[in-house]
C-alpha cells in the first residue's frame, strides 16, 4: 500500500510536470432401479468445475490506467476472460450507472471522494442468479487500497452468504490488501484462496498471467 502511494505521488508529480498528461454428475434419484446407462451429454452451460456451476462476477475499468497507459480492456477483466474460458463459467460485469472519468488522475480522485463516503455508486443491468451456482469468481481491481464502491453496491443487491466466493484482484504494489476478509465479513460468503496480480502482468504478459491463474485455480480445487 505504502509502495503504492508513493508511485502514487511520483505519478502525480510527473502529472503535473507534464501539465497533466463436464457437466455435472447424475444426482441419484433414490430408487431402487438402476439408473438406465446412457451418456447424458454435457449441457453447454454447464461449468467445468468439478461438476459444480460458476460464475465470474467482476468489475474493471479501462482508459487510462497506472503504468499502462489508455487501454482498450481492463487489466481485471483480462482475468475474468481467461477464469470464464478455463471453467467454462458465466460472467457478469459490475457496470456502474455512471461511467468514472477516462483520465486516470479524476478517476482515482472521485474514487476517493466515494470511498472517504462509503458510497454505493448505482450499477446497471439484471443482477445475476447466484442460487444457480456453486461458485463464484468475484475480480476487481483494488482501489485505494480497497474495492472499488460498485463492488459493494453489487453485495447490497445480490446476497452471498453461504457462496464459495473465489476472489481475484489486481493492483500496482498494493497486494490483495485484505479485501479478502473485506469480502467475507460484507458478504458472510466462504472465501477462498485469493489470486492477486499486478495489473500491468495481465495486460502486457498474458502468457505469464494465464499461467498464473491456471495455477490459482487448481491450488483452490477447481478440477479442469
Ligand atoms: C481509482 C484507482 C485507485 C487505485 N488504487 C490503487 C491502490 O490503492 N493500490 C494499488 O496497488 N493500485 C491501485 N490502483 C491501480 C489499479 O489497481 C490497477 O491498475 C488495476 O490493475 C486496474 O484494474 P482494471 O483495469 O481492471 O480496472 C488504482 C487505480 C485506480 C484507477
């Protein structure tokens, strides 16, 4: 964190001198009779998660970002893709209603103000089913040493408590920085191992990343 803020500082310094620059297994039915043995085929929405259903939820901002300059998809969400394409899981993105400013600067600068205010910034679209699934990927980027505040506005809407939740994250020197256990005292989920990542590996050394999520994945027990 305390790495964070001073590139933080340099960052801004430089700113201002630049002026601103397989499906599931058959359930048994409890009847005495053998179940008749004919393949079922896998359902294409099924997860590739030990049978169990999944869904990656995630939150990710692209334009300008720390050390990466104007991306076209965010560094969270590059993780997201690559989770969802390995597990075979649904995604849903946290969207908020009102997009943060494209420069980098206003961006982490209205972030604050919503984070000094414990704001809940208003998300769009239909929340997702989450009694549908076993378990759920939840990736954000960390934001002040936090999530980002739609994350929380998504807790308020869509309850948790019981889910597997599987937290992935990305930042710039700051780590997971406990939001973690943020996540599991907000939700009263059970999480997991978290997978941590600095942004700038997802977006510029997508080999380096796929591996490392990879490994994230079967160190927590999803069966690929
Ligand atoms: C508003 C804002 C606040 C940030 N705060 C931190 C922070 O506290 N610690 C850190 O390491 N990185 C911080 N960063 C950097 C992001 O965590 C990092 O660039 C991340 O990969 C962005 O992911 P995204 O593209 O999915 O949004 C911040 C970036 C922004 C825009």
């Amino acid at each position: 964190m305390k790495k964070w803020f001073t590139m933080m500082a340099l960052a801004l310094c430089a700113l201002t001198l630049t002026a601103c620059g397989g499906g599931a297994p058959a359930k048994s039915s409890g009847s005495s009779a053998p179940a008749p043995k004919t393949e079922t085929p896998a359902k294409k929405d099924e997860a590739k998660t030990d049978g169990k259903r999944a869904l990656v939820v995630y939150f990710s901002r692209a334009d300008e970002n720390y050390n990466v300059g104007y991306i076209e998809k965010g560094n969270t969400r590059i993780l997201a893709e690559m989770i969802a394409e390995a597990t075979g899981a649904d995604t849903f993105e946290i969207k908020p209603a009102k997009p943060y400013p494209k420069e980098y600067t206003p961006a982490t600068e209205l972030a604050k103000k919503e984070k000094n205010e414990n704001a809940r910034p208003e998300i769009v679209g239909t929340m997702p089913d989450v009694s549908k699934y076993d378990v759920i990927f939840l990736g954000y980027p960390i934001w002040w040493g936090d999530l980002p505040m739609p994350c929380y506005t998504f807790f308020d809407k869509v309850k948790l408590e019981g889910k597997t939740v599987a937290p992935f994250c990305t930042h710039e020197g700051s780590g997971l920085s406990g939001t973690d256990r943020y996540i599991a005292d907000t939700t009263k989920a059970k999480v997991t191992g978290a997978l941590e990542m600095k942004g700038t590996t997802a977006q510029k050394n997508q080999g380096e990343a796929k591996k490392e999520v990879l490994a994230w994945l079967k160190k927590i027990g999803i069966d690929l």
